[in-house]
C-alpha cells in the first residue's frame, strides 16, 4: 500500500527521532517533513505507528495518509497522545 506520512513535532529531538524510524522503516523524504513509501504492508505499518507513538508526546501531531486500506483511502492522526481514523470511500 501507499502511504504518506506528514508531522508536526515540538522539538528537535523529536525531530530527529521520527526522521530516523520513517529512514528506517525505508521511507523517502520527498517535501519537508513529508515521507513516502509505496511498499507497505498492514503489519509493519502497525509497527511504524507504535513507534512513532512512543518516540512523540502530547504536544506533536503525526498523520498518515494510506491508500489502498480495503479499498478505501485512511487517514490516521495522532494528536495529543490518541489515535484517530478516517475512511474515505
């Protein structure tokens, strides 16, 4: 699946951190604070969120834009330490 993921964190190392998971996970940096992968599977995207989960806090925002979902386009935000899921059909 396609996924994009977009942030907005509170310090530089936080900053650091997530660039570094998204590089890890093998993502591309293609705009400022923008990473993309075209080759994601269900699980390690599971994974990707539980880390970044643990490596940002209250005050950052973290949102993936994922395509296809079954069959559908998500959007999974993290703000203020909680997940939450939008479907688009």
């Amino acid at each position: 699946m396609f996924v994009s993921v977009t942030y907005e964190l509170s310090n530089d190392d936080t900053i650091k951190n997530v660039r570094d998971i998204l590089i890890f996970y093998r993502f591309k940096e293609v705009l400022k604070n923008v990473f993309e992968s075209e080759s994601v599977q269900e699980n390690t995207l599971k994974r990707l969120k539980r880390d970044i989960d643990r490596a940002t806090d209250h005050f950052d925002r973290v949102r993936f834009y994922q395509y296809p979902m079954e069959e559908e386009f998500v959007i999974s935000l993290l703000e203020k330490k909680k997940w939450k899921k939008m479907l688009l059909r």
